[in-house]
C-alpha cells in the first residue's frame, strides 16, 4: 500500500480514458503525448474542450486551466512539425523525432 500512496503522491499514477483504447493520446507515467493531429486540434478553442473531456486525470484538468497556453504551444509546435506533451506536474512542451516513442507522427 504505501508504494501505492508514494507513487500517487510522486503523480506517477493515472486512470484510464476512452480516447485511450483505440486511438487518441499516449500516456506513459506522468506524461500524455499528443499526435500531430491532436496537436493541430488542440490549437482551436473546440478541439481544445475535445480533447480536454476524453484527456485522463489530472490532464483534462491541466489541459482546462491552461488553455491559452496549451494553444499557443500546439500552434508553434504545427508550425514546426511537431507535437504537444503535458506532463502532470503541469509542464506543457513540444517533442518530435524519436522522443514519445516516435509518436509524433
């Protein structure tokens, strides 16, 4: 139990979402990794609300008190060919190449 309770605190944990199962974002232990379609989308005030409602905790929360930011972010990183990542300490960058497993595709 308390290895549970350290990792809950260290935010190394994160539920499952719908847009999980099929396609949609990559989560690994603290990260959510965006695709270049879901980064293009996230640039629009509705892909943004989108993404936000199928995003796992703590990232649809994150995602919804950073909006602007998460925007602006996502439009330079489309403009360069790249991707978004959030991780849940509330880090917003962009990643391409092999970096997310090679998910920026």
């Amino acid at each position: 139990m308390r290895t549970v309770a350290a990792a809950l605190a260290a935010g190394m944990l994160i539920t499952a979402s719908p847009a999980q199962a099929a396609s949609g974002p990559r989560y690994t232990p603290g990260t959510i990794y965006f695709n270049k379609t879901e980064t293009a989308e996230l640039t629009y005030p509705a892909g943004l609300a989108a993404v936000r409602t199928v995003a796992a905790a703590p990232f649809g929360r994150i995602i919804g008190n950073n909006a602007a930011e998460v925007m602006v972010k996502a439009g330079s990183a489309n403009v360069v060919g790249q991707c978004v990542k959030i991780t849940t300490a509330g880090v917003i960058g962009t990643y391409g190449g092999n970096d997310g497993d090679g998910f920026c595709q």
